[in-house]
C-alpha cells in the first residue's frame, strides 16, 4: 500500500473565515455618527463613560462630559456597552412579602 501525503486543507472547497468582518469598525463608526452613550468596561475592572468620538486600529477616543477625554487602547477593553450604563450590574426587583401585598 502506498504512503500518502496529508493535503494540506483536508476540507477541499472550504476557505478559512476571514480574521476580521469590518463589523468592529462599522459600529465605531455608527456610535460616533450618533454620539450615543457608552460605557467601557476596562480590563483592570474601571468602566469609563462617554461616546466615541475617533478610533483607529489601535485605540478609541472617548470624549466625555465629566472629566478629560481618553485615548484607550483597544486591547485593554473588555466590552463596549451601548446607554453609558454598567450592564453588569443589573439588580432584580425585589418581591414584596405576600402581607404587604395583600395589605394594599
């Protein structure tokens, strides 16, 4: 029996996806347009307010109301949120004990 070679691409036909979509730019670029609120979460845990006025491949700038604007890199965001709200904080409303319920 004769030795075969591995093809290199096992999946004939199949292209890898691509690395990037374009999707993280077109959003920047829609939050700036509309200067919408955000918030952006840190990786050291901070979350920073604002909207987007500039990005590049390498950083957003955030310009704020409150306080000086910042240049941050994008590798030290966690995530993005659109509002200028923590959305990691939600709190659930509490139930009113079923006496007080009733008592209204």
């Amino acid at each position: 029996m004769a030795y075969r070679t591995p093809s290199p691409n096992p999946h004939k036909g199949k292209t890898p996806p691509p690395e990037e979509t374009m999707e993280e730019a077109a959003y920047l670029k829609l939050l700036g347009e509309k200067q919408k609120p955000v918030s952006i979460k840190l990786r050291d845990g901070e979350v920073v307010r604002g909207w987007v006025e500039y990005y590049d491949r390498y950083m957003v700038r955030l310009t704020r109301d409150e306080g000086p604007n910042l240049f941050i890199f994008k590798s030290e965001i966690v995530y993005i949120s659109e509002g200028g709200k923590d959305t990691t904080k939600r709190t659930r409303a509490k139930a009113k004990p079923e006496s007080e319920a009733a008592a209204e």
